[in-house]
C-alpha cells in the first residue's frame, strides 16, 4: 500500500514538472513576457519623451524574443560540450 502511494506521488510530481517545462517553453509564455517588456518600455520612454517610443521600445521585447530563440541551440552545444569533456573531471 505505501509503495502503491509513494508511485503515485512520484508521477503527480513528473506530471507537475513536465507542465512547468512545457510552460516554460511555449510560445504563449514567451510573447506575454515580450508583451509586458514592450508596454513597460513603451512608458519608459514615453515619458522621457523619446521620439517614436513605441517603435524603439520593440527593441527590448526583440531582443526578449531572440534570447528564448538562440538559447536552446546553446544549451545542446553546451550539453554535448560538457558530455564531452566528462571523462576528464572537467
């Protein structure tokens, strides 16, 4: 009964992570955060009285955007990189 429990909370805990990942890599999370840096920065400069702020202001929510695309391609060559090198302690 106890093992029958414990299987059971370890796959609602993989369920639960396996979520947040699917989260943290969806598009949906990643233009609302450009969304909210877009707006935030729209103000920002709106009130310095910077010419065509809403224009520049999609250079931080770009630039949030091309981070969450080029990431994933660094962290395989960093992965395999490592993997790599493992054999020596480094």
């Amino acid at each position: 009964m106890d093992l029958e429990r414990s299987i059971a909370e370890i796959q609602e805990r993989n369920a639960r992570v396996e979520a947040d990942k699917a989260w943290e890599m969806s598009w949906t999370r990643t233009l609302l955060i450009a969304a909210m840096i877009y707006v935030t920065a729209s103000i920002f400069l709106w009130n310095m009285y910077a010419p065509a702020y809403l224009f520049q202001a999609l250079i931080p929510a770009g630039g949030w955007i091309f981070s969450t695309l080029s990431l994933p391609w660094f962290k395989k060559w960093w992965i395999a990189r490592r993997s790599a090198h493992s054999w020596n302690g480094k």
